[in-house]
C-alpha cells in the first residue's frame, strides 16, 4: 500500500478516529438530535390531534347552541302567543264587564227616569185634582168631599187616558 502511498498505521489511525467521532457523533449529537425531532413530531402531532379535538367540539357547541337558540325561539313564540291569547282574554273580559256596566247603569237610568216620570205624573195628578175640584166648586158652586172629588178626577183621568190611547 505504500506504492498507492497510503500508510497502514495513518489508515488504521485514520479508521479507529472516524470510529470513534463517529460513535461520539453518533452518542452526543445524533442520539439527542434524533430525539429532539421525534419529541417535536410528537408535539406536533398532539397539537393537531388537540386542534381536531377542539374543532369537533367547537362545531358540538355551536350546533348544541343552535339547538338551544332553536329552542329558546320556539318558547319565546309560545310565550308570545300564550301573551297575546291573555291579552286577549283580559280584553274580552274588560269588554264583557264594561258592556254589564254600561247595560247595569242604563237600566237604573232607566229605572230613575221611570220614578222621576211616575213622580212627576203623580204630582201632576194632584195638581190638577186641586185645580179641579177649584174649578168644580166654583162651577157647581158647592163643596165636593175630598173623597168624591177623588174619585169623579180618577174617572176624568181614566177617560182621558181611554181617549189618548185611542189617538
């Protein structure tokens, strides 16, 4: 080998000290490379695996949320319409007890108009019974008794009355 110039003890020499940098190489700085690089493929992995996990449960929340809110608009419509139907039973009853009132107060009205009209009628009656038997006595030119005054100004009336409901 020496003819290719090359010496067996250099080349020996130059084998042992590839050797061992390489096991030194191999011990100090592959090994805690090659871990270095599966620790961070490993957290990579975990990070996209997490990511995937929180997506799926994103789109689990936001469609449990359209449910809810799905949900929540129906009941609110319920609510809105139970609302209405009440509001609309009040009204019909609020209608109801003033419709009672207004009929309640147009029958005492009613009921007063009649007395005041019976009262005034009746008023009316006597007034005229005196005027009568005023004019009878000075006409007959004597003093009826009170009760046959009475009585001839009830036949008076009930002849006025026959002949008025015939008109």
């Amino acid at each position: 080998m020496d003819a290719l110039g090359i010496n067996l003890s250099g080349l020996i020499t130059q084998i042992v000290s590839f050797v061992i940098l390489f096991v030194l190489l191999w011990s100090v700085l592959y090994k805690p490379v090659i871990k270095m690089l599966d620790q961070r493929s490993e957290r990579i992995k975990e990070s996209l695996e997490a990511s995937q996990r929180a997506q799926q449960e994103a789109a689990s929340s936001a469609e449990e949320v359209e449910r809810q809110l799905e949900t929540a608009r129906a009941e609110g419509q319920q609510l809105i319409a139970q609302a209405r139907d009440v509001a609309e039973r009040f009204r019909e009853d609020e209608i109801a007890k003033v419709r009672e009132d207004i009929t309640a107060e147009r029958d005492r009205a009613q009921a007063n108009i009649q007395r005041e009209r019976d009262a005034a009628i009746e008023d009316l009656r006597r007034e005229f019974a005196g005027l009568a038997i005023v004019a009878a006595e000075r006409v007959i030119g004597r003093s009826l008794d009170e009760s046959a005054h009475h009585e001839l100004i009830d036949q008076v009336l009930e002849e006025g009355s026959d002949i008025g409901s015939r008109n």
